[in-house]
C-alpha cells in the first residue's frame, strides 16, 4: 500500500455515494453497508498489485480489499455524520523479513476514539492506542490519514 496513491484518490463524492451519504444517520447506518462486500484482490480485480479505489468507485461495486473498504468507511463516517476519522495502515511481521500492511478505520464520535477492522469494533483509549491495534491482530502504526484530505498524523 503506498500513500501516494491514497493521496491521489482524493475525490468528491459521485452523485450515487452522495445521495446514499445524505441518508445515513448512525454509525450503524455507514457499517452496514459492508456487511456484504466481496473482498478482491487488486491484482485480480484491476490486473495490477496495488490499486486504491476511490470511496465512490468502492461504493458503486462495493468489492475491493482491505484499504479500499476502510479508506471508504472512514470517508462515509466523516461525510455522513461529520465525525473525526482516519484511515489506518498497521503492520506485523509474518516470517522475517516479510511484513504485512493492513487498511484500517479509526473514528471518533464526539467522546471516544474506535478501530474498525471489517466488522470488530475495537474501543480505544486515544488516536495511538497500541493495545486497539494489537486487539486487531497488528503490532505497529505504519499511518495515520486524516479525513477528508488524506493528511498524515503526526507523532
């Protein structure tokens, strides 16, 4: 997963995702809608090995992988209830040297920080809480994006 092309998928919703948009109005609402979605490989859904869907182009299909479902959760989540969210990449060692790079959700409703890994809803204690991300199965925070510009986190 690379940030450049995160940073180039920037986009406004099509008239499609912006209608659905406007009928959200739980986080309940936004979840739901990957409840269904069929998990595809870049290489076989795009004949290449790392392609970012835009949240419009995820939401017409709604089929992709891992960062696609959750960069258009994060983006549905700010757009629709107009809460903080972001876009995660965690990582973890699966046999050294070999390492592996996961899309994932955080938000904040109002009073709490959470992470979303597909469908577990992991509470956290801040924007950076390791405990969370291990809960999810990853070790490290390789990035943090915030909605709706894609800008990095820092610290």
């Amino acid at each position: 997963m690379c940030w450049f092309r995160f940073k180039a998928k920037k986009s406004e919703p099509s008239p499609e995702y912006a209608n659905w948009l406007a009928k959200q109005k739980t986080f309940q609402d936004v979840h739901h809608f990957i409840d269904d979605f069929t998990y595809q490989y870049d290489k076989d859904q795009f004949g290449v090995e790392d392609y970012w869907q835009t949240p419009s182009q995820y939401f017409a299909t709604n089929t992709g992988d891992c960062e696609d479902v959750h960069l258009f959760l994060a983006d549905a989540i700010y757009r629709a209830l107009g809460w903080e969210s972001y876009l995660l990449i965690g990582w973890k060692w699966e046999k050294f040297p070999r390492a592996i790079a996961h899309g994932m959700t955080i938000f904040n409703d109002g009073k709490n920080y959470f992470l979303i890994n597909y469908w577990d809803v992991i509470p956290m204690k801040h924007l950076r809480d390791k405990e969370a991300l291990n809960r999810a199965g990853y070790t490290y925070f390789g990035g943090i994006f915030q909605m709706p510009d894609g800008k990095k986190v820092k610290g």
